[in-house]
C-alpha cells in the first residue's frame, strides 16, 4: 500500500505534512510549526501521531513539537544539534542514517547552509524528497549559519535525486521565487511555463507545491549555478558554481 501524504497551511506561509502508513497506522509530521494545523489534519484523517521528522531549529518548524509529544507521547527525531538546541529530541539522526515509520524509510541528507544541523528526509519507495529549508520551489533557502560552498553542495545532494521525486518543502514562497528567477532567466522556457503554472494556482486558491523534482532542475535557477548562460547572465562567466550561486542568493536577498 502506498503511503499518503497531506498538506496543509500552518503560520503564515509555512507548509504542514503528514506522511502516513496504511499498513501499520504509523503517522509522521514532517517539522511541527504550530500544534493546532496538524491537530486538526491527524483528527480530519483519523490518524494517531507517531513521529515528528524534524530537519532544522528554527522557531516556524519546532513550534508545535512540544504540544504534541505531551499530546500523542510521539517519538522526536531530529538532527544532531550544531548551534541551537532542539528540545524534546528521542532520536538523533545524520548523513546516511535511516527512519523506520511503520513500514516506510525515510534515508536522511544532511543539507546545512541554511542552519548548520539541516537535514531533509527522502523516502524513496514513495518518490518524496521533504527538503524544508534548503531547497524550495524556483529557490532555496537563505543561508543564516553555513557558507555558500556549503549551502550549493547541500543543493547538489537534492539535484541529484532522480527527476520523478516530488519536492514537499518548508514554505509557499514559489510565486517570489518566480518574480527573482526571472530577473535571471526570462528566456528560460522551463521557468517561463512554471511561471504560468504558478500564477493559475495562487489564482485558484491552490498550494504550488509538491514540485517535480525534474521540472525544479530545468526551471529554479539556484540549482543552475553551474550553468554557462547562468553565471554569464549575472556577469560571472568562468567563475566556480559556488560563487555563482553566492552571487544569486545575495541577489535574492536584495531582491
């Protein structure tokens, strides 16, 4: 049987996950940003809490942990601490490791840059990369505590997933990301369609997200830093993808 997934809005543009067996009733929540969303998705589905799959420290992905441990008595997992402590914690995970949830398994990356105990979770049998902050859709992350090298191999790991997984990220910023992409690739088809794409579900009242991994790497410029026409296109050509990629993020914050 395969596993269901639900989204959901928590905060203000957070998104909310639950991954749920139907072979054994284990249920994670992917991040905690707020208690009640997430109540009320396990209550519309009649699903228990098992697990929370944490992937960084932030306040907007950790803000419901402790609410719903004392609530559902649901095992923690989260990566090891690197500068801020995360509380409530049963299991500590890292590169390589793998979750059991029932009968799923979520293979861990670390992917720091954004926070330097990132991690992000992919189930592989289900095709499902839940990056949170690291990668979004049409762009990444901010990088608060790494480095740009550290945050574009970070990136590489997720680009090298293959291109039928589905990205479930952290944050509804997709129609943003467009708005900046496009100040770097207006010519770029791939972009140009997601645009377009994106616009009709906003319109619609409709989440952007899950994404597909292989449409994310022809259209989200922050995976293209290798590219020639992208290091051309902010003026430098022949530099390394990193600095490429630094150049891009730090024009995104500007932006």
């Amino acid at each position: 049987m395969a596993a269901d997934i639900r989204l959901f809005p928590c905060l203000t543009d957070n998104f909310g996950y639950l991954i749920h067996d139907p072979a054994t009733n284990a249920t994670a929540s992917i991040d905690a940003p707020q208690a009640a969303p997430i109540i009320s998705a396990l209550q519309r589905e009649g699903w228990t809490l098992t697990d929370i799959l944490v992937t960084h420290h932030h306040g907007d992905h950790v803000g419901g942990v402790a609410e719903l441990k004392q609530k559902y008595q649901c095992r923690v997992v989260a990566p090891h601490d690197k500068s801020t402590k995360i509380a409530n914690v049963d299991l500590r995970v890292g590169q390589g490791d793998v979750v059991k949830l029932g009968s799923l398994l979520a293979r861990v990356l670390e992917t720091p840059g954004h926070t330097l105990d990132h991690v992000s979770y992919v189930f592989d049998a289900e095709k499902a990369l839940f990056a949170a902050d690291t990668l979004f859709s049409i762009g990444c992350g901010r990088v608060f505590e790494g480095t740009y090298p550290m945050m574009w191999d970070s990136l590489l790991k997720l680009r090298a997933l293959p291109d039928d997984f589905k990205l479930y990220c952290g944050h509804e910023y997709t129609a943003a990301n467009v708005k900046f992409a496009l100040t770097v690739e207006p010519d770029n088809p791939a972009l140009r369609a997601r645009a377009e794409e994106v616009t009709r579900l906003r319109a619609e009242g409709k989440p952007t997200i899950p994404a597909l991994l292989g449409e994310e790497k022809k259209a989200n410029v922050f995976l293209r830093a290798d590219e020639p026409s992208v290091a051309a296109s902010v003026r430098l050509k022949g530099r390394s993808p990193a600095e490429v990629f630094g150049e891009l993020r730090e024009r995104k914050n500007k932006s």
